[in-house]
C-alpha cells in the first residue's frame, strides 16, 4: 500500500519499506509476478522488490519524468508500463518498445492497464480516453464514441466480455458484440 511511501502489513500493523535512495511519495499500482517479485509503479519510476530489496528498473535514458501510472503482467510474459507524460511502454523478451501518440496513442498519461480475454490491451489515459492496443495497432474510444469523459481511471471486463470503464464522470459499458457505449452513471440511483 502506498500514499507516503510504500508500507506491507506485517501481523497487526502497517510497516513502511525502507526506499533506500528512492525518493517514494506516491505509489499508483503494485503487481506481483509468479516468482512473488513485487512490481512497484510511483512517482520516483518503476522499482521491484525481490527478496526484500528494492531495485530500480530502468525503463530508459530518454524519460525525463518517471511517474509509473500504472503496470500490467500480460499473459505473454510481457509487462506494459503506463507512465505520467511519457506514454507506454512495452517489455517483453529483454526489448523495450514505446509507445506515445506519434504511435496512435490518444494520449501521454495512461491511467490504467487491462488485457481482456482476447489478448487485447486496453489503456485508459488522462484526456484521451480509451484505447484498445491489438495487432500492433491503437483503436482509441473517447467522448465522441459514447465515453462519459475522456479521463478513463479504470478498465475491467465482466463474464459477458463486455468492457466496463471507470470515467471521472461515471461508469461505462462497452458491449462485446458491438462498440457501442452505455453510460451506466445516468441510470444508477444512489443507495443509503
């Protein structure tokens, strides 16, 4: 868990992992691969924890802001890497590939990573909406296609492969045999 550095729980309370010369201020996604490495996207960049050592996974020279927004462990063995600015990136059989949008990728800053059962990846990003990343190809889903908002926080499938996006202005529905879009937000009531 992370908000003022990275803490596990450890019996009855939360214990904060010493960063060593990581500066740690904000962690946005964890993920634990099979080896039980612990794959850490924050503002200082993308660092594992492995066996109790926190290391620094050098994503490029290039970036010159390192904020990791969010991670996903694809199937494949390959690990996208959604950054603050930078785009995405794409690891897998010791290659690096980028991604940004002179690649088609509506936007910079992606938000959050989600590989559906198809093997496509889905990126919700910051202004750009949601993009499904498949055969090397970008196919981008914003407001003009039904979005609620271009600002996509969150991406999920259901048993009925239809894709549900978390907007800043609500819940969305992509059907699976169709691309139309449902905001869900204008029909839910508030309970409680």
């Amino acid at each position: 868990i992370g908000s003022q550095g990275l803490f596990s729980l450890q019996k009855d309370r939360f214990v904060k992992t010493s960063s060593g010369r990581f500066n740690i201020s904000t962690v946005w996604t964890l993920q634990s691969d099979s080896k039980n490495n612990l794959w850490i996207g924050c503002n200082a960049g993308l660092l594992t924890l492995k066996k109790g050592m926190l290391d620094e996974f050098v994503l490029s020279q290039k970036i010159r802001r390192p904020g990791v927004r969010s991670l996903l462990l694809g199937r494949a063995g390959s690990i996208f890497i959604g950054t603050e600015g930078e785009g995405l990136f794409r690891w897998s059989g010791g290659k690096l590939e980028s991604y940004n949008i002179s690649h088609g990728l509506s936007s910079n800053s992606v938000y959050s990573l989600y590989q559906d059962r198809e093997g496509s990846m889905w990126a919700g990003t910051n202004g750009g909406g949601l993009n499904q990343f498949r055969d090397g190809k970008f196919t981008v889903y914003g407001s003009t296609e039904g979005l609620s908002h271009d600002f996509s926080w969150t991406v999920f499938e259901d048993r009925k492969r239809n894709i549900w996006i978390g907007t800043y202005d609500g819940l969305d529905r992509m059907y699976s045999h169709g691309m139309n879009v449902t905001s869900a937000t204008n029909r839910m009531t508030r309970l409680g």
